[in-house]
C-alpha cells in the first residue's frame, strides 16, 4: 500500500484486479523515470567533472525497461529469438559422441 500511496483499507479493496494492475505499472513506471532522471543526473555530473563522452543508455535502457513493463511477453519473445544456441548444440553434439564411444 505504500508503494501505491493509498492509505485506505477499504480503497484497496475495492479496486477490481485491472484497476490494481494498472496501480502496480503506473507504479513501476514512476521507478523507470527515477531512473532515467538519475542516469541524467550521472552524466550531467560526468561531463562537467571529465568531460568524457557518455550516453544514458549505456548507463540506464529507460525505453527497455518501459518495455519489459508495458509488453512482457513480446520482450521475452524477442529475447528467445535472439539467443544462440550454437554452444548448446556443440555441447548436445560432443556428449553424445562421448556416449557412443563408451558403448
């Protein structure tokens, strides 16, 4: 309840699980921003100290991470596309080699 700023009992309960879900997004999203914000800040405080060249998404993926809230399982479909499996196979390959010379 205290992430959802409601201090009433009877409000939480009353909200339908749509509602509820909605709460617990807007509320991840607000962390999001947090973030990003933060990530701004570090780079404000990186260039003004060194004058190097740093970027917020290679501190902090605000646009995945809304993502990832937003549509999960789009993300964990585009996730598995992009996986390689060629260790797994080279690996599969090589313990059944192993298993038809010990036969």
């Amino acid at each position: 309840m205290q992430y959802l700023n409601i201090a009433d009992n009877d409000l939480l309960y009353a909200m339908t699980p749509n509602e509820y879900n909605r709460k617990i997004k807007g509320v991840m999203l607000r962390d999001v921003q947090t973030y990003e914000n933060m990530t701004i800040q570090a780079i404000f405080n990186a260039q003004a100290t060194n004058g190097k060249r740093i970027t917020a998404k290679k501190l902090f993926d605000a646009e995945r991470a809304r993502q990832n809230i937003l549509h999960p399982k789009e993300q964990k479909e585009k996730e598995r596309a992009s996986r390689d499996y060629t260790y797994l196979q080279r690996a599969l390959a090589a313990m059944n080699r192993s298993k038809e010379g010990s036969e």
